[in-house]
C-alpha cells in the first residue's frame, strides 16, 4: 500500500492545500494530512479546531485520514509507515527551503521520498500566514479557504 504524509500546520487550510492533496490523490493508496504542533508557534486555531476543519473539508475522501502529531515529521511517518511525503512548492524560495527538509528527511529516512507538487499558478499567493491575517482583521477570506471551512471560521 502506498501512504503518503501531507504535513503542515494548515492554520488555516486554504483552498491551494485542497488543491495539492487533491491532485497528489490518484498516485497513493492512502493520504493522511498529518497536522504538526509546535509549541513555539504561536497558532491562531487550536489543534482540535484545525484537525476537525481539516477533517471536514475532505471527509468525502475515503483515502484520507486526517492526524496531528508532535515531533519530528519523519518520525511521524515511520509511526505511519508512509513511504511517501507530499509538499506543494508556490515559488522559488520554497522550493530552496523545501529541497533543504526534504534532503536531511532523505538522509534520516532514507526509504521516503518527498514529492513536491507545484502550485497552480492561481494559487501561488495563498498561504496560511495571510489568511490568518485576514482573520485576524476581520476580513473576507472566503476566496482562499475551502467552503466546508467556512462554517468554522
């Protein structure tokens, strides 16, 4: 069975996530979106909150498990058996900071290979930090996050 680990903190999830899972869907048998914690980070919705959104934006995708986890991402997919990591690339800079986790991932774990997958190009300015900005503010992000998601925020 082939597993991939989609990792983020998804805080929010936005629509350019949705979009990278959906098309790293057909190439894996199992996709879990594994949501990291990091107790340095100061976040803007809980775990639970993050993990229930997340779980009810795809919950009418039988391959998709959604999980948090804490600690080192490539100990989350031994724990997972995932032989496979899915990261979306929006320009340049995170396709340097990305090749960087993903070759010292490579060197802690060498049977997982991380699969970039570029953003759309309509998508390559969405992030989490600036829908939360948004939030923050009271703004109107329902261009940038799922529908399902909605109802949550």
């Amino acid at each position: 069975m082939k597993i991939a680990l989609f990792p983020g903190s998804f805080d929010p999830i936005t629509i350019a996530h949705v979009d990278i899972l959906k098309r790293a869907l057909p190439l894996f048998d199992k996709m879990v979106v594994g949501i990291g914690l990091n107790s340095s980070k100061q976040s803007y919705l809980s775990a639970e909150q993050r993990r229930d959104i997340v779980s009810d934006v795809f919950s009418d995708f039988k391959q998709v498990e959604v999980r948090l986890y804490e600690g080192l991402t490539v100990d989350f997919c031994r724990e997972l058996h995932a032989q496979y990591m899915v990261r979306g690339i929006r320009s340049v800079g995170d396709f340097e900071y990305e090749r960087a986790i993903a070759q010292i991932n490579q060197t802690m774990m060498p049977e997982m290979e991380t699969i970039f997958i570029l953003s759309k190009p309509e998508y390559s300015a969405i992030s989490s930090t600036i829908v939360r900005d948004i939030l923050r503010n009271h703004g109107d992000v329902r261009k940038f996050v799922p529908e399902k998601a909605l109802r949550h925020l």
